[in-house]
C-alpha cells in the first residue's frame, strides 16, 4: 500500500520532532510551576523558557504572553467588552464576515453588542465599510484575522489598525493560521491582541497562547481563580503543552526563511496542476496570500464527494475549517465573498506544510485528474467565474 499524502495542514499538523522531546522531558518534571520549592521552580523554569520563544515569533517580549488551551481560548479571552480606551470603555464588536467561528460567536459580547464587516470578492475586508461602521459609535473592539483558514487570504491588517486607531478602538487579530507562516510583528500590524495556537506550526493540541500589544496593560479574565498567567488565565498551566509550543515555535521561526519560497513554489505547482481540469477555480488567487493554502472548486463539483475520493487515493484534504463536527457545510467564508452554491456547490481545501514534498503534491494533482473524470462527469459547461 502506497504511502498516504497529508494535505491538510490549516486543521492541524504533525507533531515536531522538537515538539515531542521537550514534551517528554517535561511529562517527567513533578512540579507545579506556581510552587516555590526545587521541583516547582524546574517546571517554572521550563513555561518560563518556553514563553520568549514564542514572543519573539510576533516581535514583543515574553511577559506580553498569556497561555491558554488553544486558540479559541484565546480569541474568547480578547473578545470581551469593558476593556479601556482612551474614549472609555469598548461597549461593541466588530468582527470580518470570514472570521474563524469562535471569533463570529462574539466571545462575551451580547449578540446585540456585534456587527460584520463585509469582505470583496477576493475574501479581503472592506476598508470604507469598516471606517463607516466605526464612525460616530461608542468605543468599538474590532476583530480581523491576519490569514484566512479557508482561502489562505492575507487581511491588510496594518491599513485596518489605522482605521481601527483613528476611531479610538482596539484592534484583535486572530493570527493562528499565520503564526509560524509568515513573518508577523505585533507592533509593525498595529495589533492590541493576537490570538496564536501551538497545534498549527507542529506544537501539541490544547495548547495556545493571547499576546498583548504595548497598549493592552491587561484583559478581563474568562477562568477566574488562582494567580497563574499574571491574572489573566486561573488554572495550573499545561507545562507539557507549554514546553511543546515553545519548542514548535522555535523550530518554525528557525525555518521560515528557507520554507516560505518552498512551499510557495509548491503551492503553485498544485495549483498549476489543478487548473488543466478544465473549468477549475481557485479562490482568491488574485489577493495576497498564505504560501500553504489553496481552495479550489469545479463545475458541478460537491464537496463531500471529492474528500471522500482523494481519501480513497490516499491523500487528505478537507472542505475547509475543521471545527464543524466532521460536517460538509457552506463555507460562510465563499457566501461573504458573494460566491453563492450555484457557483461553488462545493469546494476543497488543501494545505501545505515543512514536509510536503513535490512527489506528494503531484499525487494530489494525479488524484484529482481521476477524480475529475468521475465527479464531473454529465457536467454542464456553466461557465465560473474569477475570484
């Protein structure tokens, strides 16, 4: 039996190999790192370690980082009201239509407290929209994701905390499909809060951490209790986790340089592939990017059925985000960028990662080539358009 392909990275990734030693290693630490004796200042030792590496891959320093179980911890600890602005407290949410969906769930904000923002064609926020719906309000907390998980498209996150800025609002960016990807820098995107997560760059599952930018002093806690993250996050730290993220993140930031023009090249190579079907569209080609990530559909195509077909050949992709409980359902992301089921009745996602080689993209484009023929077959030539 052949090999099976893994082309479904933005769900998660294989555990690093460093991942799995500083794991190990702190599985045999007995301490509680909030205990002052030998034991407990080792297992200190180790968060405490692990914690610098992860703010250096966002440009801030360690004391800036608040652990959490993962990323939708940490995009609920930044949704909150009631933090402080210079105009006073933030009393609303404004959120992206193509938001991951613990972020459109609005965290502790009352659903009357939120409103979206409208993306283009392309999946890329509106800038004059987001100005409009910030105008004349009370202080606003607004949420836009550095990196979509479904299309891979980059936000203009930088032109956004402009806007953001200037209307005296805070600025959340969940960046947890970015961290590790690309180079990201707190202070140069103009972030209040980013939420990131260990399981996407190689670290461990439940594991995740909420950066505060220079203008965040502090968040309103979700686990109240015990002192533990400086106040900010009650409950013993998950030192396992913790000493998994850091070395995941360490590993990643160490080979950015040489996987972005990789895996970029390798992306394209799929994607290039992909295309000879006659018909096919990849979404969002025309905006910037994550060098990883490629969503795709085809006349008469339906999800379900072709990630079921490439699971059969081997090779694992998805329909998109992996937090639905196993669900083929629309993407909210391709409604928001006004891609209706007549257009896309279905479409598939592939990701890309450190250990992706060119053998295992052309097998997916191989795949898809005698997929194609089945799944489409009898189809009309309604034509597709762009995005």
């Amino acid at each position: 039996m052949r090999d099976r392909v893994y082309l479904d990275w933005n769900a998660t990734t294989p555990l690093r190999p460093e991942a799995r030693a500083a794991m190990v290693a702190a599985f045999d630490l007995v301490g509680n790192p909030s205990s002052v004796h030998d034991e407990g200042r080792k297992a200190r030792r180790v968060m405490e370690e692990a914690r610098p590496v992860i703010a250096r891959g966002l440009g801030t320093v360690a004391r800036r980082v608040v652990f959490t179980s993962g990323g939708t911890e940490a995009n609920t600890l930044a949704l909150s009201p009631g933090m402080k602005t210079p105009a006073g407290p933030v009393e609303r949410l404004l959120v992206s239509a193509v938001e991951h969906a613990s972020v459109l769930a609005g965290g502790r904000f009352a659903p009357a407290a939120i409103e979206t923002i409208p993306v283009d064609r392309s999946g890329l926020v509106d800038p004059g929209r987001l100005e409009a719906l910030l105008a004349g309000g009370p202080p606003a907390l607004v949420s836009v994701m550095a990196a979509n998980n479904e299309t891979g498209v980059l936000q203009p996150v930088s032109q956004v905390a402009e806007i953001v800025r200037r209307a005296g609002g805070l600025l959340h960016v969940d960046a947890i499909q970015a961290f590790g990807k690309i180079p990201l820098d707190i202070n140069q995107m103009g972030a209040n809060l980013v939420s990131i997560s260990a399981h996407k760059i190689g670290g461990p599952k439940g594991s995740g951490a909420l950066v505060l930018g220079d203008a965040v002093d502090d968040v309103i806690p979700v686990l109240r209790g015990g002192g533990q993250e400086r106040g900010r996050r009650a409950g013993t730290e998950n030192l396992a986790g913790i000493a998994g993220f850091g070395a995941a993140a360490g590993a990643a930031l160490t080979a950015l340089e040489a996987d972005l023009p990789r895996v970029t090249a390798l992306r394209d190579r799929l994607e290039a592939g992909l295309r000879q079907t006659a018909g096919v569209t990849v979404f969002s080609s025309d905006a910037p990017r994550l060098p990883n990530t490629t969503l795709f559909t085809a006349p008469g195509m339906k999800a379900e059925t072709a990630v079921i077909g490439f699971d059969l050949e081997g090779i694992s992709v998805s329909s998109g985000s992996a937090c639905s409980s196993g669900k083929v359902q629309p993407s909210h992301v391709l409604e928001a960028m006004g891609v209706g089921p007549a257009a896309a009745p279905g479409a598939v996602r592939l990701s890309l990662g450190w250990s992706t080689t060119s053998a295992e993209v052309d097998r997916a484009v191989e795949a898809w080539r005698k997929l194609s023929m089945t799944l489409l077959k009898g189809r009309g030539e309604t034509a597709l358009e762009q995005f």
